[in-house]
C-alpha cells in the first residue's frame, strides 16, 4: 500500500472517530436535556402555584424580583396570562424563586416568601417584593421577617432551618437551563 492511500485511510478513520465523539456528546447533552426536563416537570415543595394546582399545562417561570425583566412580565404579560389561562384553568404558572447566589438578603427574602407560601398568604409578600424590591435592604424588612418568625412556629421554623435550600436548587436549574 502506498503512503498516499494509507494517509487517505487514516484520515477516513480519524474523520470515522471524530463524527462518533461529536454523535456521542451530542446523545449525551439530549440525554442530559431530556433529565432536565423531567427534573424540571416535578413538583417542589418550594414552587409557588398561581392557579388551579390541578391545570393540565404548568408554566414555569424562574422569576427574580430584582429583575427589572420579571418585574415587567407581571405588569404587561401576567394580567393577560391570568386572565386568559389560569382563571379558566386551563394553566398554572409554578414560579420558581432565584436571585444571585451571594445576596444574602435576597436569599432570605426568597426563603420568607416560599415558606410564606407553604403556611401562610404569599400574595400580599408578593405584591410588596414585586413593587419595592429593594426593601429586602432595609431594617423594615428585617422586622417583618422576625415578625413573621414570631408569629407562626412552623414558618419561623421553615425561614431559620433551610440554610437557603430551597432558592439555591432554583438558582442551580436556572444554571443548567442556562447552558
């Protein structure tokens, strides 16, 4: 055989090798993808549900409240979405609180507010997070927080033991969509 046909036939099989790594990583990212989604699919403890738990169609909606673009979604998308969708039950959205990682104060807020939500009225929380955001700042907040502990020992319960599980699951989701 002469040189020239050997480096043809080792060009085909590291060209054969190549197409079969490239075939391998992309299985393995849908493999991956599809794992995500149904990761995405179950039901959390920490989910907030706006509607009828029971609606065939779950929208879920990652959703920061120091995100000027959140913010805007629940001001000019939401009261169409509730109206159209979630009122006639044909839909829930399932929020899932994130923020960034290293705000202490936006974990504990994120925190309150799904623990708000397992024991108490998460709406008027909500509203208040989605209007002034950056009250989780402030002192003010800091004694709704101890008010809401004090009041209710399961919540209180939920906000000091969590260490922030709940919101920093969301935030690792949130990275993996992300990729």
């Amino acid at each position: 055989m002469s040189n020239g046909v050997k480096r043809r036939r080792f060009s085909l099989i590291g060209v054969a090798c190549l197409a079969l790594i490239v075939a391998g990583i992309c299985a393995l990212k849908n493999y991956n993808n599809a794992k995500l989604i149904d990761e995405l699919n179950d039901k959390l403890e920490s989910d907030i549900v706006l509607g009828d738990h029971k609606a065939q169609k779950n929208i879920i909606l990652f959703f920061d409240y120091n995100c000027a673009y959140c913010k805007k979604f629940f001001k000019q998308v939401y009261p169409q979405l509730e109206k159209e969708y979630i009122e006639t039950g044909k839909a829930k959205l399932t929020l899932r609180l994130i923020c960034s990682g290293n705000d202490e104060n936006a974990l504990l807020a994120n925190q309150t507010a799904i623990c708000i939500n397992k024991f108490g009225n998460f709406s008027k929380l909500h509203q208040l997070l989605l209007h002034q955001s950056n009250i989780i700042y402030s002192n003010q907040f800091q004694d709704l927080v101890e008010g809401y502990i004090s009041a209710n020992e399961f919540l209180g319960e939920c906000i000091l033991n969590s260490n922030h599980n709940d919101v920093i699951r969301n935030i690792y989701q949130f990275q993996l969509l992300k990729k």
